[in-house]
C-alpha cells in the first residue's frame, strides 16, 4: 500500500461523505493491518468513531472480506466477537464499513468508515474510496524487472580453410593460419649470404652443412685462433708424425 493510493482513496472517501453531508472518521491500512492514512472529519467531535473505523479496516484485511459479511456469519459463533476483540486488542469488529482493498486481484490494505448518521452510510462511503482503483491511472503495485542487455553475436576469425575437424570429428570454429603462406622467420633467425634472406621460407633457406661449421668454428678456443694451421689440434686429431716430429726437435 502505497501513500499515492491511499491518499488517492481517501479523498474519494470524503468526497461522498461530503455529498451525503455526513462527517466520519476514515482509516486506511496495509496488507499487515499497519495505519497508513486516518482523518476524522467531525474533529473535535466523535472521539469514539476514530478507534471504530481503524477496527474496521484491520477487521476486512483480517478476513479478506467486507466487515458487514463478518457480522453476518460471525454472529452464529457464540462468544466469537468477544473473543476476537480481545485477541486483537480492540483491532476487531463486527460491523458494517470496512471494506478490504484489492488492487490486481491482490488485497494491498483496507479501509474502515465509522460515523455515518443514517445505516449503511459507512459501507457507502467506504465502497466510494476504493472505486478509484478502477480508473486507469491507479495501477497494481509491481516490481519491475530490469531486462538483460541483448548479447552481441560471437564473431570468428575467418580461417584460410573454411574448417577443419576437432580430435572429436565435429567442425570446430576456431581460425588457423592461413594455409597459402609460410611463415618466414629469416629476419629473426637467418645471416647475410647462408640463410634467411628476405623473401625466403624457412625450409628454403635452411642449410645443415652451414649449421655444423658455424658450431665447429663456435667451439674453437679464442687464445688459439690458428684455426689454419694443420697440426692444430682443434682442428684434426693429434697423428703419430706430429709426435715423433715434437719429440725429435724436444732433444735437439
């Protein structure tokens, strides 16, 4: 229960009361008997009618249903009156002018009149109050919902093959390289005049015998750069003739 409804409602209420020239007291509240709006309009006057009128509309939100059925039905129940009244603390009655206040088809609260100078002026002007949650401008209360943000459609990398099966065998999506080029890592990895030229793939430009002589000439000392030399023994094996010769000119 809104306060915009029930001040909606309960200017409606002294409207009619107004009309019928009968001054009341009128009680609104919510779903869990809770006072929302009250006035008496006969202030100073009819002390009593203000606790009626608020017993009136916890009475319909009690039991779902207007006060006078209540009355109806609850007078076969011996001592059910009483006993209610003092359950509730005074929060029950059974008498006509209270009506529940249903918006949706769901009862939001209820309204409770007291003070009327002729019968059944109460219930009228309580069914006054609650027609205005007829007109369109009074909606049920609802929580909206934020709606979630439309998701973008997943775009892929186009692949040079349109597709190629996954270990499972179904197609998969996921783009590879282009299958009508090669990739060239010669700037990174080739040298002037042996591999890696510009322009060049990487099985063309790959030479082994060039890689084992750049790893010989690599392991060769830096205090021996002799590498020309045929008795060096970086380069060829140690033979007997380079030792008898070193041992010939040892004794000379």
């Amino acid at each position: 229960m809104s306060i915009e409804i029930a001040r909606r409602i309960l200017e409606a209420s002294k409207q009619r009361a107004r009309e019928l020239r009968s001054p009341v007291s009128i009680a609104i509240v919510d779903a869990g008997g809770h006072l929302v709006l009250f006035e008496r309009m006969m202030s100073p006057y009819g002390w009593a009618t203000g606790n009626i009128s608020i017993a009136k509309a916890n009475t319909a939100v009690m039991f779902n249903q207007p006060t006078d059925a209540v009355a109806q039905w609850g007078a076969s129940i011996p001592g059910f009156a009483s006993s209610m009244a003092t359950m509730t603390e005074g929060k029950f009655i059974m008498a006509g002018g209270g009506w529940p206040i249903r918006s949706g088809g769901i009862t939001i609260g209820g309204i409770g009149v007291s003070g009327g100078n002729a019968p059944g002026r109460d219930d009228e002007i309580a069914r006054a109050g609650i027609a205005v949650l007829n007109t369109p401008n009074i909606a049920p209360q609802q929580q909206s919902v934020p709606s979630a943000p439309a998701q973008p459609p997943l775009s892929y990398v186009q692949p040079g093959v349109s597709s190629y099966l996954s270990p499972s065998g179904s197609p998969s999506p996921v783009a590879q390289p282009p299958d009508n080029k090669t990739v060239d890592f010669s700037r990174q990895f080739g040298q002037s005049g042996q591999q890696g030229q510009p322009g060049q793939s990487l099985s063309q430009s790959f030479d082994p015998q060039a890689t084992v002589s750049n790893v010989n000439n690599a392991s060769s000392t830096p205090n021996d750069p002799s590498n020309d030399d045929p008795y060096n023994p970086y380069v060829q094996p140690y033979s007997s003739e380079r030792y008898n010769q070193d041992r010939s000119e040892g004794q000379s």
